[in-house]
C-alpha cells in the first residue's frame, strides 16, 4: 500500500524542496549564504537524515538566526541523546532570544538531574514553567533522575493550569516506574472524572504498574484494578491493540498465575498482529508453570515466519530447565547457533543452567568453555550444576580458577557442595573466608548452608550454636535444615526447638509437623507422633503429595505418590514387586520406622513402595 500524504504536509515539502532547489542553484552560482527560512530547511533535512555535522555547519554559516533555527538543532541533537551540544547551544541562545516552550521541552528530554533543575529554574524565572510541554517534559525529566522523584514531578504537576492526555500519561508511567500502581490507579480516577480520555499508553502502562502488587491483600486489589481496566478496554476497543493485550497477558499470569486467561487473551489476537513482544510475554507467562505449552508456542511463532530473538531464546531455555528434558534444550542450542545468538552472554548462562537442570554437566562444561564472554552469572551457573550433582572436588577446583571476584550466590554454590558431600571442615574454612578474604557478609542463605553441613555430620550441637550466634533471625529455611538434620540422627529435643520455630515462621507448610511426627515413631514415641498428626489436622495443614517425572522416549510421565491416575500402574507395580523380591534376596531391608504407626509392618513397606521416585524410576 502507497503511503498518502496530506495535502498540507505535502505542500509545506514541495515549498521546502523548491527553496533548497533555488539556493542550490544560487549558491552554486554566487557561492551566497542561504536565507533563513532556507537554511531552516537544510537543517530540518540533514537532521531527519541523522547528520548532524551537516546540520551544524549550515547552522553555523547563517548569518542571521531566529528562534526556530536555535530550536531545531537543540532539537535533533536532543533525539540522539547529546546533552552536551544542547546545553551548549541552549546556553548560546540566551543571548539571542528568549527560549521558547520547544526549546525547553527539548532540552529537557535529555537532562540529568543536576541539568534539568538549573533548567527547571530558568523556566520558573521566564514563566515557562507551568506551559504544556515544558511541564510535561519537566515531570518526566523528574521521574527519570531523581531519587525524590514523585514529590517533584507532583509539584510540578500540581503548578500546571492545564493538563493534557501526555501530562496524566506521563505521571502514571513514573508512578508505575517507582512501582507506585495504587496512586497510579488514583490518577486515572482523577484523569477520567476531569474528562480526559484515555488511549491504549495510559491502559498498558496502568496495567504494567499493577503487575508490582503481587502479595496478599495488594494482589487481590491489583487483580480488580486489571479487570475494570481489561473492561475499560473492551469498552472503547483498545483491548484489541497488541501492546494492551500484552499487558494484560503480564499482568493476569503475575496475579492469578491462571495460563488459560492469558491463552485466551492470546488467541483472539490476529496471526498477522502479534509481535515478538507479545509472542514472549505468553512464553514467559507458561515457562514456569506450564514449560511444554512454551515449546508448543514457540513452535507455532516458526511457523508463523517471526524470527526470535535473544530473549524469546531464553525464555524457551528457562521452560527446557524446567522440564529437564535434555532433548528439547539441545535442539534449541542448534537453533541458537543458528540464529547467531552464540556469544550472547545471556543466552549462554541460560543454555549452562538449562543444562545442568538436565544433568548433562558435560555439555554445560563445554558451553561455558566456548563462551567468549563470561561473568559471575557463568561461573556460578557452572557451580551450581557441580553442587547439586554432588560434585563437590570439582566445584572446589572450578573455584580456583576463577578469574571474576566472587559475590554471595558462589559461596551458596560452594557451601551446598560441601553439603552434599560431607565435607564438614573445607565448607567451614569456605564460610571463614567469605568475609575475613572475600570481604562478603554472610547472609541467610549462607548459614543455612552452614546448618546443613553440620547437621547431616551429626554436629548438631554446632548447628544450633551457629544459629544462636547469627546476627539476623533464622528463616524457615534454617529450621528446615536443623529439623532434617535431627531427624537422620534421632535428636527429639532439638527437633521439637525445630518444629515450633518453624511452625511460627510458615504455619502453613506440613513439614514441621511431618517430620517431628516421624521423628517420633523412629523413637517409639507413638502417643506424641499421633498428637503432632492430630494438631496438624486441627490447624487445616495437608502435607502436599509428591510429584516425580521422567521422560521416556520423547514424552513426559509424570508420577505422584501411589500412582494410582497412571494408565500403566498394574505393570509398573508388577515390575516393583520383582525388583523388591530381588533386593530382599540381596540382604536389604526396607526402612519403616518413620512410615505411620498405626499400620502392620507389611502395609508400611507398601506405603514406601508407593513413593512417586520409585515408581519414576520403575517404569523405565
């Protein structure tokens, strides 16, 4: 389709293009300067064209200059980010002319703070301050340098005798950019009962604000204010633009966390309107609940002809991850290299954690060697996959060679390591020199770790000592971690300290509950057990049953305990009764102490042979 040009505009190009003509010919001639008006035109051209030298020389040989020649060149210089040739040429003008409400705006969009209240102050002195555009560009300058940004922008915004779509647009995007969704909300109220009309900017940068109330109470609120909004838009069919829409997608997969709404979004967007942006919001709003359905769009935006770009790949990444299937992220590293994304930094950590999620240390190894360009995010990623593949020597020799100072999370890394491993004294001498060589405080993470070490060696007086001496209060990853360690060692005094404390901080998790209830039958204890089960029935706690998948042979089986809803379960527990034959033939005995008391001993073995890994592991 041809593009129409007003008649207008079409007319204002041919007056230009006939004056450059004239001058050309005339300069050519004479070697004369050009005419103002002229010489406006020939920088207007040679800005749109992005040369700026150019414009800045034919600026430079007019003799005489208005105030539109000043400001157009403070302009094009503004729209590629050169504070310093504005400032200057602004600073220049002064003492020609007196600025005009363009001029400011311009100046404005590309100051920092320090800048833009010397120019802020200028305005108040030259009675600009409260015209349109430079209030307008004053706000945003605000909301995007200062550190005190809303009581700023409010004032100026409070000043203004009139305000406008770009005015209320602007104040909401910085509310929302300071995670302020509630006032943003507010403002809109405000905005519709002063009689301004709203567009497809003020409904996704409304919902983008809301997507920062994500806990409790603020989550609820935030989930309202996106349905009148989704309804506003439906209202005055802004809902049907692609930006709105993917807002909405960002915004109901953060607060209800339901994909089917942001699938239903998605499909009643036109094939030919989506964009990347749009195909990566609904990847990334399935990638972490839902990883199969992220390869399944993602197949289907190839066959819509879209090239994907480094973030869609990481996004696919992030769901290969989590469904640790080795397969899937190796045909995307294929196509990664493909697409020519191979020395992306970003790309290559998240094909490292993709990866070792996997088990394929091998090849997350050889990513992380081929990488042209590493940082902290590689490194740790690589020690990550060594600690929870309990390779704990190589993780430590990996360290050595580290040539980025480490930070928190390689400590984590390292810690959990020597976790898996025993190795009681290198993760104590690791904890040491965090910050004695390192200069790193230890945070919680970290002494969890420490509580981990020593609780699985049976130090758990050392344990509860590192708690004591922590200069933070214990999470429940802490208690989690001792109450564990208690448990493996038969330590029912420490393990009850463990129980209430974690019980206080998550009075919602079954754990507490669980495993003081088992350390109670391991010992015998059987009244307490059945008191601990009684109270966790009481507070309405259900332990939640465990989950187990394995992929065999390109499709994934998923397993919970007991494994009754799988279409195979008679032949998966026939094939669990011959190897448990096997194994008793072979001297091992199964663990019951632990399993329910008030069972016989032949139905607590059947309850441990009902456990979602087993039955994984059995139906390959």
């Amino acid at each position: 389709m041809k593009a129409v040009v007003p008649a207008p505009t079409f007319l204002h190009f041919t007056v230009a293009a006939q004056a450059i003509r004239r001058f050309t010919h005339t300069h050519i001639s004479t070697n004369a300067p050009p005419d103002v008006r002229t010489a406006n035109h020939l920088i207007i051209m040679h800005a749109k064209r992005g040369h700026l030298h150019l414009a800045h020389q034919w600026f430079a040989q007019m003799p005489h200059k208005n105030i539109f020649s000043w400001t157009i060149l403070i302009s094009a210089y503004s729209q590629h980010g050169k504070l310093d040739q504005c400032f200057g040429l602004f600073s220049q003008m002064l003492s020609h002319h007196r600025p005009n409400d363009f001029a400011y705006s311009s100046l404005l969009s590309v100051c920092d703070y320090w800048h833009g209240v010397q120019v802020h102050g200028l305005a108040l002195k030259t009675s600009f301050d409260a015209w349109i555009y430079v209030a307008n560009a004053l706000m945003a300058m605000y909301w995007n340098n200062s550190c005190n940004a809303g009581v700023e922008a409010w004032r100026v915004f409070e000043a203004m005798d009139f305000r406008n779509l770009v005015t209320y647009n602007s104040m909401i995007a910085g509310l929302s950019m300071h995670k302020q969704g509630d006032k943003a909300m507010d403002l809109f109220i405000g905005m519709r009962r002063n009689g301004i009309e709203f567009d497809h900017t003020t409904l996704l940068t409304l919902v983008s604000s809301l997507c920062g109330s994500n806990e409790g109470s603020n989550k609820i609120v935030g989930l309202m204010c996106c349905l009148q909004l989704h309804s506003f838009g439906i209202k005055t069919g802004l809902a049907l633009d692609i930006g709105v829409v993917t807002a909405l997608i960002r915004g109901y997969s953060i607060l209800v966390g339901v994909i089917d709404a942001c699938h239903k979004l998605f499909l009643e967007t036109s094939s030919m309107d989506r964009d990347v942006v749009l195909w990566n919001e609904i990847m990334m709003a399935s990638a972490e609940r839902e990883p199969e359905q992220t390869l399944v769009l993602f197949k289907r935006m190839l066959g819509e002809d879209l090239f994907p770009d480094c973030y869609i790949f990481s996004v696919v990444l992030k769901a290969c991850s989590n469904l640790v299937a080795e397969r899937n992220a190796s045909a995307l590293h294929c196509q990664v290299i493909t697409a020519g994304f191979l020395n992306v930094l970003e790309l290559g950590n998240a094909l490292i954690h993709a990866y070792a999620r996997c088990g394929s240390i091998d090849n997350a190894e050889q990513v992380f060697f081929e990488m042209s360009l590493r940082d902290i995010v590689s490194w740790n990623s690589v020690l990550k996959a060594y600690a929870v593949h309990g390779k704990a020597e190589a993780a430590l020799d990996f360290f050595k060679q580290m040539d980025v100072a480490p930070d928190g999370t390689t400590f984590v890394a390292l810690l959990s390591s020597c976790s898996h491993a025993g190795m009681v004294k290198e993760g104590t001498k690791i904890f040491d020199t965090m910050y004695e060589k390192y200069g790193i405080t230890p945070q919680l993470d970290h002494y969890a770790c420490m509580v981990d070490i020593l609780g699985r060696a049976g130090h758990l007086s050392e344990a509860e000592n590192i708690i004591k001496k922590m200069p933070m209060q214990p999470d429940h990853v802490i208690w989690s971690a001792l109450l564990a360690a208690c448990r493996k060692h038969g330590e029912t005094k420490l393990a009850n300290l463990a129980s209430s404390k974690l019980k206080e901080l998550d009075p919602e998790n079954s754990l507490g509950y669980v495993l003081i209830s088992n350390i109670y039958c391991s010992a015998n204890s059987f009244d307490e057990a059945d008191s601990v089960r009684m109270k966790m029935n009481r507070a309405g706690v259900r332990k939640e049953p465990g989950l187990s998948w394995i992929e065999i042979r390109h499709r994934m089986h998923e397993f919970a305990s007991g494994g009754a809803q799988h279409p195979q379960i008679k032949a998966i527990r026939a094939n669990m009764e011959k190897l448990l034959g096997q194994l008793k033939k072979m001297g091992y005995v199964p663990e019951t102490s632990s399993v329910l008391f008030d069972v016989e001993e032949e139905h607590k073995e059947e309850q441990l042979y009902h456990h979602s890994e087993k039955l994984a592991l059995v139906s390959i």
